[in-house]
C-alpha cells in the first residue's frame, strides 16, 4: 500500500511515524510545501495524552533531551495572586511526562526519527499540494515545485490531508468555507532568556482575557547557559479588533499589547520584564474553523489543524493531530480497505476533537481565573475560600481534561 501524506508538519511527521510503527511493508511518502525544514514556532505544550503515543512511538528520551518536563499548572489573578497550583504529567501521578517544548525542537524530533526509519528519500521538500483527485484505485495528486516547477504528478492508495490550517486538501471539499474565523481576540508570543521562576517547570496562566488580558508563561528549554538560565515562552491574549495575519511567523509589536500588562510585576514574576526583553515578538490571531461533519472522503481524509483548526489552548493543537495520527495508522491496521479505516477513523476521532474545538471557545482550563477576577471584581481577595471552593476549581479543571482526553481514567483506557 502506498500512502501520500500532504504536510510535513507536526501531524504528518507522526501520521508517518504511526504507519511505519504498523507498516513495515507500506510506502509512505510526505510532501511538504517549504523548500526546507527550519525550527519555525514558538513553545507548545505536550500533555499526557500525546505523550503516550510519543512515548509508544520510542521518542520519550529524545523529546526529554530538548525539553522542560512541567511539573503543576498555575492560575494566578492579574494582581499576581496565585488561586491554584496543579501537578501536572508524573508528578499528577500520571504514567506519563508532560513536556513543554519548542515547536522547532518537536519537529527535528519528528524529522529526524522519519528519516532514520523511513529514508530521507520519503520526504519531499518543495512539494506544494495544488490539486488532487481520485478513482477505484487510487489517488492522484499533483505538486508544484519551489518557484513553480513542474513536478510529476504522483499516485497513491490512499491521501492524508494535514497540510495544516490552510489546507488545500480540506478547501477542495469545503470550498466556500472562506478564511479562518476571527473571534476577536488577538496573540502576542515571544521567547525570553531569564532565570527560572516558580518550580523552575510551571505552566502558568494569569489574568482573565475578558477583564484584563491574559498571559501564559512557561519554560520551553532548560540551562541554555552556563548561568543555569531557561528559555521561557511567553504567549499574551487581548481582547482586540485588531488581527493579525493568520501566520505563525508574522511578526509583531510590543507597544500594541504592553500597555496591558506594563503593572504585572509580582514577587514571582515581573511580566513587563518578562515581555520586554523578549528576543522578538510574533503575532497571531485567535482563529479556528466551526467544526464539521465529515473529514474523509472515499480514499482521501484530514488530519490536524486542516481537518479540526482550534484555539491553541489547553495543549491540544500539536497533540490532537498527534493523537489523530495514531487512531488512523491503528484504523488502517484493523481494515483492509483504506475507504473502510479512513471512515472508521473519522467515526473515532470526529466527536472527541469537534467537542475541543468548542469548549476551547467557551470554557479553556483558565476559566478558574475568569470566575475569581469576575467574583472579586478584579480586587485582591482576602481569603480565596469565601471566593471559591477547592471542589469548584477541581471540577473545571478535570471537565477540561475529561475533553480534551487528559485525565487519568481516559489515558488508562487507551
Ligand atoms: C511555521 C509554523 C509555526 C507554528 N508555531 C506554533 C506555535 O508557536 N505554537 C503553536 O501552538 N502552534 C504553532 N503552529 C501550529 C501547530 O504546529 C499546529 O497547530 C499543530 O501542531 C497541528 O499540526 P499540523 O501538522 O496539523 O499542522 P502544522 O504543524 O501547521 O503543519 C502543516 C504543514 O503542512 C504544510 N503545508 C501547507 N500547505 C501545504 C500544501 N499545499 N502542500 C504540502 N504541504 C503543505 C505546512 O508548510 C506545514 O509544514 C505552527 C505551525 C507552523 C506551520
């Protein structure tokens, strides 16, 4: 069976990883658009949940190498007072780490794993999916090449669509679907050299987006220098018509957002420091795609950001494609027909991811902020209890993980 993979990012490096694992005998090809792979993004969380798949994958000490293994989330008010802190991976007690992580050190992970298992005659760079189509047997698809060239059309089985949130794949099934959604929110992210704070591995969220803005601060890389210093990545959201181009690589301005959080300066963390010595700063919208109903199409399917675009929060943008990439390789396995695993794929993943995309919108694990800024009008308070109870805080957080497919019980299951 051969198997074109459309994108080599982080869901078709993984989908490539998963059929190999299964498939010693398929071919399986990745084109990916860029004329070359480069470190591009900025941090990413990699919650239990994904981390098993790495981890089944044989990835675990490689992606710990490069990686910060978080120790608990925190939810701090933005007059920095610290609501909850929440262990997190192993030290919730889960069989599995969480790690916070460079984008670009995920993917050379992913890359690199490929190309030793697979060739790096698998991965074809400067291919750019512009059409496709697709009979009995098979599927058809056709590249551009780096500045236009021309390129063999290519035949394969089956075609997997994870060619991102601009997919070309989902456009030619959705093509009145129009650009992603702009919910009104807009994301400011930068990286920062500074020394650790808190546990020195702290997820932390702070602020309510809806009152004061928000910030989520935590470490992707750790001892860059002999000064025992970490790269810590920082994301703001602020509630604002102002959107950036839908590009991870658009670039951005300080003063659009500082004046946000210029008097965030706690004894655990000065934020304006954090964001004013940033090497850089990068711009995103808050977008995402209203969810639909059907992802795969005779022998042609989604995957990630082009089959489920959601907001990048909770950790789920990276691991739902990676999770995704298991549930097709393990569906394609069990079915020996490709039209018959796409479809049992889709059945599988379909509700669960369609459900994130949503709470994601509505109620991301930082509501617990959002409740005690909204209880406390934004004052200090005095005593947290006459505020919220613990129950309270517990419960939003496990519902969050119970969606997203990170609590205990479900990754037990698996
Ligand atoms: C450059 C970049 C930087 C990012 N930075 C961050 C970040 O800092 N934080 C964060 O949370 N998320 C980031 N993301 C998004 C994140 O990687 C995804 O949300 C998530 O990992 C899901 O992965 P995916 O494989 O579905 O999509 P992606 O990782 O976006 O991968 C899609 C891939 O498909 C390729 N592609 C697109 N169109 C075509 C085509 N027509 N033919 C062939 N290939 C095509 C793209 O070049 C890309 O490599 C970034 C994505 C990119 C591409």
């Amino acid at each position: 069976m051969k198997a074109l993979v459309i994108g080599g990012g982080i869901g078709g490096l993984s989908l490539a990883l998963s059929l190999k694992a299964r498939f010693d005998d398929m071919e399986i090809h990745v084109y990916e658009a860029a004329s070359e792979f480069k470190p591009l993004g900025l941090g990413i969380n990699l919650m239990p949940h994904c981390v098993r798949v790495l981890t089944e994958l044989g990835l675990q000490n490689n992606l710990k190498e490069v990686a910060v293994e978080a120790e608990e989330f925190v939810f701090a008010t933005h007059n920095g007072q610290i609501i909850y802190r929440e262990p997190t991976g192993r030290y919730a007690g889960h069989e599995y780490p969480h790690f916070s992580i460079h984008r670009g050190d995920l993917h050379s992970v992913l890359l690199q794993a490929v190309i030793e298992r697979l060739g790096a005659d698998r991965v074809h760079t400067g291919h750019r999916l512009v059409e496709f189509s697709q009979d009995d047997a098979g599927v058809t698809a056709v590249f551009a090449g780096f500045e236009g060239a021309a390129i063999e059309p290519v035949r394969g089985d089956f075609q997997v669509g994870a060619d991102g949130v601009h997919s070309v794949v989902r456009k030619s099934y959705y093509p009145n679907e129009g650009a992603p959604v702009f919910h009104g929110i807009n994301l400011w992210r930068g990286v920062t050299k500074m020394r650790p704070f808190l546990s020195g591995a702290s997820a932390t969220r702070i602020g309510a987006l809806h009152r004061t803005g928000k910030l989520a601060v935590y470490p992707i890389r750790n001892n860059i220098d002999s000064e025992g210093n970490q790269l810590v990545n920082w994301i703001a959201e602020v509630v604002t018509d102002h959107q950036a181009p839908v590009d991870w690589s658009a670039p951005g301005n300080l003063e659009d957002f500082m004046p946000y959080f210029e008097d965030w300066r706690f004894d655990w963390l000065d934020c304006k420091e954090l964001l004013s010595s940033s090497e850089g700063v990068l711009s995103y919208p808050m977008v995402d795609r209203d969810p639909v109903d059907q992802w795969t199409f005779g022998r042609v399917t989604l995957l990630g950001d082009a089959a489920h675009p959601m907001y990048p929060r909770g950790g789920n943008g990276g691991a739902q494609a990676i999770l995704d990439a298991e549930a097709l390789a393990k569906a394609l396995l069990a079915e020996n027909d490709p039209n018959a695993a796409l479809l049992a794929y889709e059945k599988e993943r379909l509700p669960i991811v369609n459900n994130i995309v949503l709470t994601n919108r509505s109620t991301p694990p930082d509501s617990i902020i959002e409740v005690v800024e909204q209880r406390t009008n934004g004052e200090r308070f005095e005593s947290l209890d006459e505020v919220i109870s613990l129950e309270e805080i517990q419960e939003i957080s496990l519902g969050y993980q119970r969606v997203a497919g990170y609590d205990k019980e479900t990754i037990a299951g698996k």
